[in-house]
C-alpha cells in the first residue's frame, strides 16, 4: 500500500508539475537573458569562475619535458652589465644582436630542437656587424629559429602572395668549430656590408602563411585607441638580412579577454590581404611537418595532428601553473657564460644535455622589461607565459574548448528544474538554504571536473543563476502561497484531522479561476523605427545599448504613466500600454492622445541628446485604437499578467506599423478621433480596410493638442486634404500637382510625399474600376 508521505509527494508532483516547468524556463530565460546582455555581471563572473577553477583543476607541478625557457631576467640583466667584457660588447638592455649570436650557437652546439624568440628585430642596430652577426650565425649552424614579428596601424600594407610554408631541413648541421671568446665579439665588415632594405614582396612570403578556413573568417589586425574606434594594422616585417634565414615568423599579439587578461588565443589573423599565423603555430608547423593550417568546424588540422577548437577558431590555454613551476628556467646569462666557457675550452656551467632535443624558448622575465600580463594563475606574470602554454599546449595535443551554448543553456535549464522539484515538493526550510548554499560549489565542482578530464569549458555562471533564480522563486512559491494557504487549513482543522490527512487536502486545492471584464479603453503601440539598424551602431558594446534602450523605455513610460496609463509589456524596444484600465478613466482617449504627443516629445529631446553624443537618429512610431476590449488577468494559474485581448487590440498594433507606408508618426483610429476630436489637431489620412473585414476605418494623423497646430502645418494639412479628396475620385494628377506645390513647401511631411508616390503610380499604372480609394491593411 503507498504511504502516506508518498501519496503527498505524488500529489505534489501532479498539481505543481506545470508551475515547475514554467519556473525552471523562465529562471532559464531570464538567466540567458541576463548572460546575453551583459546583465548582473555574468561575463565577468564567468571568468572569475572560470580562472578558479582552472587554477584549482589544472594545476599540474610536474615540469614539461619538451621545453625549457631561457629567461632574459634580472638577473641576466643585471649579470652582463656588470661584466665589463660583456658589457663592452653587448652594452646595456636590449642588447646588440651579436650576443643573441652567441645565445644561438650555443644552443645549436647544445643540440636544440628548435628555438622560439618571443620578440621581434625589425630596427637595426647602429653597426651593421651586429646585425650581421646573427644573420651568419642561423645560415652557419642551421638552427631552426623562430621569431616574432608585430602589428602597428602606421606600417606599410604587404602586397598580396600566394602563401607557403617551407619546411627547414630535417638534418641538423655538425656541431660548429671553437669561435673567439667574447672579448672579440664582433667581426669585421666591409663599409658596403650593411642591412639591405626590405623588399616589400619578399617580406609577404617570408610572413604569410597558407591558412584554409573552410569559410571562417579570420580575425582582422586591428587596434582600438578608445573603445569602439578600430583601426587596421599591418604586419611590420623583421630585418631584411633575418628573412632568408629565419626558418619561420609569427605573431606576437597579446590577445587579452576584456579583464585584460590572457586565456585564450586565435592561432591566425589576417591584415585583409594576407594571412599570418602566431608565433607557436610557426613553430608548431614545423614540429607537424605542415604545409598548412586548416580549420574546419570544431576542428583544426596542423600537419599530422589534429586539435579541438571553438567554432570562432580559437581555444582556451591550458597553462597547467605558472611559469616556474611548469618549465626548467635557465638565466640567460647562464646560457652566454656556457658559449664563453666553450670557446675557451673550459667545463660549461650548464649540463650538456640540458637543452638537447628540447624547444627552448626565449623570453623576458624581468619586471623592468614592462611585458607583464594577467593570467588565470597570476595577475602579474611575464608575456611569454602566454606563448609557453600554446607551445606546451601543441606538443601535449590538447587546447581547452567552450562547450556548445545549447549544452550549458541544456544544463541550466536541467539544474532550474531539479531546483524546482526539489524544492517545491519536499518543502523544507532547512532545504531551500542549504540547495542555496550548495548550487554554486556543484557547478564549480562540475565545470572544474570536465577541465580537468576532458579539458571543456562549461559555462558555470549562466547555469548558476538559472539555478539560483529557480530555487528563490521556489521558495518564495513555497513561503508566500503554498504555505499561506496551508497554514488556514492546518489551522481550521488541525483538531480534526490526522496531519498526513490534512497535507493530502491542501495538496487537492484549487486555486479560483481567473476571470476579466469587458470595457472600453484605448490601446497604445509604440515601437522605434530602424532599431535594428541602430543596434549595429553597439554591437561591440551591447552593454552600452542595453542603458540606451532602458534610457529610452523609461522617458518614453514616465510620459504615459503621468498621462493614466497602464504599462502592459514591452516587448524588445516597443511598449504597450493601456488607457482606460484598471483606472475606468472616461476621458481614456484623450489621455492617450496626450501621452502619445507627450511620448513623442520626449523622443524629439533623446534625438537631439543622441545627435549631441554622436549616436544614430531614432523616430518612434505610435498607434492608438479605442474599442471595447477584455481586460483582465490572462495566463494560467502559473504565470498571468494583465492585459487586454480583442480585435481592437491587434487594429492599435497594425497601425503603429502602418506609419512607415504613410510617412506619419502617430496614427489614431476612427474611434479614438470620435472620442477625442474636441481636444486635438489631426490629419486624415486614409481609408483602409484591415485584413480579414470587410468595412474600411478612416485613419488619421495625430498632430497636436488642440490650438498647438503651426499655421504652416495647417497649410499643409489643408492642402493633403484637397488631394486626398481628387485622389478619391481618380483624379491623380490632380492631386500629384497639388501635392508638389505644397510639398515645395513643406519638404519634410512624410503623408505628403505617401501620398504624392501613390498618385504617380496610379498614373502610371491605373487602378481597377471603380476606384474606391481604400487602401488595404494587411500588416
């Protein structure tokens, strides 16, 4: 026999299963909603979990077996300025290129894999030798060496090439013979053996780099000096001496989040013309044997391997811990003391098979080089972290992945649901803090399991706050209407019946039914003319339109409210509103009316504010019916809100948007003329029929309060309604030369210039007879 508890619950189920389900997609919606539009801070919190949870999941101590960094840090920095043989040939930080040519041959006598520069030469140095040095030195030793290379607005644009990669040789050279020890650093060079000008041709193909996107575009070079303002950049080519020798070139752009911080990187980018790769991709190439870099779908090809990727092209870093505990560091200086101990023929300082097979990695470390970025790990951490973990990154054969918006909205819609039933069928107080308190952590714990095994970003804050929202509102379902209604039961027969009993009897409850009334009132359409158009203008700040749009709905409200109005909804820009209800104002169309003209004017103040802030130009078009309408609350027993239904509603909503045919702004219909005639100024418009009826409606213009009409706008309206009358009978030129002359005029009235391209049609292309000069409104 089922139990007294499990008939309750069962019941519970049964009654709420609705209420559930519509709490669970609205907390959903509203989270999705909130997550789109930057609101509660959700970007921002999502990367702030996000961070956490890298930092707590990821974090891997063991060192990376593949690469090994030579640091340019202080102490390097501080070593070689002090040394005087060093500093006579090197002088003072950035040093001159001859010790980056001692720096190679000592890690190409060390036998490196391959070396990655993260910065760039792309000025030379006041003696040519010392450019020259490092030129001589990759062609002698055939090192395979990368280096970065820049983007800046003021460069000279590349020409376009046909792009390929050419692989470096797969043999590496002999060891090179003993040089002379630092003290004769540099070499002699004829006065005619200087840094050639870069050819603008050679320089492309030396950068660009075959990219296929299966129709993905790529992401421009571009700089932002303020917010919004995009600029184009071009690639700022290296040494020309560098181009023929250096075995691959790539970007080292910074790529920050909005926060500023490094989390995630593009792999490709293009200047409009041509394509170039970032730095580790360069080098990556060429570990892949890879003649090019291929996208497709969620997938993206480099050679012989294959790597997950977002479907913008991108991937999140796994950095695995920060930099000195995930890679051997080695002082740069440490590095130059192991070639001059060699050339002299003295024990190195270093291992020799410290760098062996290795990717050495060369970057600075040092605070006073002002390449500080913010990381997950760190909000302080040298740039070539970022440049170490796409390398690691590569070589490991993974990149993290967001996972598709859909599972994370799946998700939170699963975690609002479950947070609703839970909730709303165990009843329990002690229930609802403690399902509060551990939402966040579950899906903290979720999101951090799936980086640490399947390395995939789940969106945590959206499912959180979908979550949250569900569990309030189950709560607050619970407290303030189950729980109210069940405290009178309990309370009336709590001497009577047995507990379990009187849980059985509130559960079968009915709610009373919803009902309404049937009045006249005046419905009010409002919606802005091109708002599509205008949100184009933020589509890189939605935030920024979101405080345009609520800046606009709450002049455009104050100004109905303060006239009697009735806010319905809004929907996206527009805004309905009720006059004549729940208030039973006789005077409702004049009210309206007022409104709508007051509306109107507050629109005419954002203009002029929106000219002065350099934003687009916006118009609000307005319709207004009155009729006899059923008001009331109108939903299901979850969820209801008041509003009005009927044919005169949907009549108020076509003629806000028949104002974009007529040219108009505020158009009324016959009824709300009737009822309001004594107190405003309007134009006739038209006779249309509205689809699906058969009696044509006279439509007008709403001009202006009563006495506030221009003389000069009188004039023109006259003179519409002499045209519209010869227009009635057919007589369209007529009414175009009437027209014109006024028009002459008036060149701003939208009716008239309506009217007038009617005229000229029929004109040309006369109506069916007879003519009655009704027009149809299909929309």
């Amino acid at each position: 026999m089922e139990s007294d508890t499990r008939r309750v619950l069962r019941m519970r189920l049964r009654n709420n299963l609705a209420m559930m389900l519509g709490l669970a997609g609205v907390s959903t919606g509203v989270a999705v909603a909130c997550w789109l539009l930057g609101w509660l801070w959700l970007p921002n919190l999502e990367r702030a979990l996000y961070d956490s949870a890298l930092t707590t999941f990821t974090r891997n101590r063991a060192q990376s077996q593949d690469i090994i960094v030579v640091a340019i840090d202080q102490s390097s920095i501080d070593g070689i300025r002090n040394n005087p043989s060093y500093a006579r040939n090197y002088g003072t930080y950035p040093w001159t290129r001859s010790l980056w040519a001692r720096i190679a041959e000592e890690l190409s006598a060390s036998g490196a894999r391959a070396v990655m520069f993260d910065a760039v030469m792309d000025e030379r140095y006041t003696d040519p030798s010392a450019d020259l040095a490092l030129t001589r030195v990759l062609a002698e030793t055939g090192l395979p060496f990368y280096l970065g290379v820049s983007s800046h607005p003021s460069a000279a644009p590349l020409p376009k090439v046909e792009p390929s990669n050419v692989l470096p040789m797969p043999a590496r050279p002999p060891e090179p013979a003993p040089v002379e020890p630092a003290e004769e650093e540099f070499v002699d060079v004829d006065e005619e053996q200087v840094q050639p000008q870069v050819d603008p041709e050679a320089a492309a193909r030396a950068l660009a780099f075959p990219v296929r996107t299966d129709g993905r575009a790529l992401p421009r070079l571009e700089s932002e000096p303020a917010p919004g303002m995009l600029i184009p950049n071009h690639v700022v080519p290296p040494l020309a001496s560098l181009l023929p020798e250096v075995d691959g070139f790539g970007l080292v752009e910074v790529e920050p989040d909005p926060d500023g911080s490094m989390r995630r990187t593009r792999f490709a980018y293009t200047d409009g013309t041509n394509s170039y790769v970032t730095l580790p991709v360069a080098l990556a190439a060429d570990l892949f044997g890879a003649q090019e870099l291929e996208f497709s779908g969620r997938k993206m090809r480099l050679g012989s391997r294959e790597f997950a990727v977002n479907p913008d092209g991108s991937a999140e870093l796994d950095y695995g811990g920060p930099l000195h505990e995930r890679f051997h560091v080695v002082p740069l200086v440490a590095v130059l003391d192991a070639w001059v101990q060699r050339s002299q023929g003295k024990p190195r300082g270093l291992s020799a098979d410290l760098f062996r097979n290795k990717v050495v990695v060369i970057g600075g470390t040092a605070v006073g080089l002002g390449d500080n970025k913010a990381t997950p790990f760190a909000a302080t951490t040298p740039g070539v972290s970022k440049q170490l973990a796409v390398v690691e990154n590569f070589l490991a054969g993974r990149f993290i992945i967001e996972s598709p918006v859909w599972v994370s909205v799946l998700f939170a819609l699963g975690l609002s649901l479950v947070s609703a039933v839970a909730l709303m069928m165990l009843r329990r107080p002690a229930l609802e803090l403690l399902w509060l308190l551990g939402l966040v952590p579950f899906v903290f714990l979720m999101m951090g399991l799936l980086l640490a095994f399947q390395r995939v970003h789940l969106l945590t804050a959206l499912p959180a706050i979908a979550g949250m929202l569900s569990s309030m509102g189950a709560a607050a379902l619970n407290h303030f209407s189950a729980n109210r209604e069940a405290a009178f039961i309990r309370q009336a027969f709590s001497r009577y019946m047995e507990p379990k009993l009187i849980e059985q009897m509130v559960e079968e409850n009915q709610l009373p039914k919803l009902d309404g009334e049937e009045r006249e009132i005046t419905a009010f359409f409002s919606d802005i003319r091109g708002f599509s158009t205008f949100s184009e203008r933020f589509k890189e700040d939605p935030r920024a339109l979101v405080r345009v749009l609520n800046m606009y709905l709450t002049r455009v409200s104050s100004s109905l409210l303060r006239e009697g109005g009735c806010l319905d909804k809004y929907i996206g820009d527009a805004v309905v509103c009720l006059f004549g209800a729940p208030f039973g104002h006789s005077d409702h169309a004049v009210r309206a009316c007022r409104g709508a003209l007051a509306a109107k004017a507050e629109v005419d103040r954002l203009r002029a504010e929106f000219r002065r802030d350099g934003l687009p130009d916006v118009y609000t078009r307005i319709g207004l019916n009155s009729a006899k309408l059923f008001v009331g609350n109108f939903g299901s027993e979850q969820l209801f809100d008041y509003t009005a239904i009927g044919d005169g509603m949907n009549l108020a909503a076509r003629l806000e948007g028949a104002n974009k045919a007529y040219g108009s702004l505020i158009m009324i219909g016959p009824r709300t003329y009737e009822l309001a005639r004594d107190f405003i100024e309007v134009r006739e418009l038209d006779q249309v029929r509205v689809a699906g009826k058969t009696e044509a409606v006279t439509v007008y213009e709403l001009l202006a309060l009563k006495g506030q009409l221009p003389v000069g706008k009188r004039e023109t309206v006259a003179r519409y309604h002499d045209a519209l009358a010869l227009y009635r009978q057919a007589r369209f030129a007529e009414a175009a030369a009437v027209l014109e002359t006024q028009r002459a005029r008036d060149p701003e009235d939208g009716p008239l210039a309506a009217l007038l391209a009617r005229c000229r049609k029929y004109e040309q292309t006369p109506p069916p007879l007879p003519f009655d000069g009704v027009a149809n409104l299909d929309k």
